[in-house]
C-alpha cells in the first residue's frame, strides 16, 4: 500500500484494515498474533506520512462523509495524525 499514491478512498481503507486489527483478534485477520501487530505498525506508518495525512486532511477539508467518520469514529483510537485534535471515542 505504502508504494501507491495517497488518495482519500486508499487512506480510509487502510484506516479500517488498520481498525479491524486493532480491535479483533488475529485469528479474525487470519494472522499470528506477531503478524497482526507487524501488519498494524506498517500501515499506521504509511497513514503518518506527510503525503497520506495531507489527503487525509483535505478530505476532511472538502467534508468527505468517508474522512469525517475517521476523525470522529475510528482515528482517535487510533491516534492517527491527520486528526490530531479528536478525543478516543467512548462509544467505541
């Protein structure tokens, strides 16, 4: 993922895949343990890139319903830096 251009459609489904083994076990992912956790760390490093948080951002700028729902859903979870003034959500 990290080798293609940033857009908003790649930057959400990274998040979410990001998301998902976050909060499921890796079984649900179809991983070890060790792998999850290697996948995880590789694609946050890709959403912390300055390209892919300027993406983020301008999504989020422009009101794509996608970018609103990280900021205020997902990316406090996972403290990604496109978002950095929003709070883990509770609910969540």
């Amino acid at each position: 993922m990290g080798l293609l251009d940033p857009t908003i459609e790649r930057y959400f489904t990274i998040a979410v895949l990001t998301q998902h083994l976050t909060t499921e076990p890796s079984e649900a992912a179809g991983c070890t343990a060790a792998q999850q956790q290697a996948l995880r760390v590789a694609y946050l490093e890709v959403l912390d890139r300055g390209e892919w948080t300027q993406a983020a951002r301008a999504g989020l700028a422009e009101d794509d319903n996608r970018m609103r729902w990280l900021a205020d859903h997902r990316a406090p979870q996972l403290r990604l830096r496109a978002f950095p003034d929003r709070e883990p959500d509770s609910e969540e």
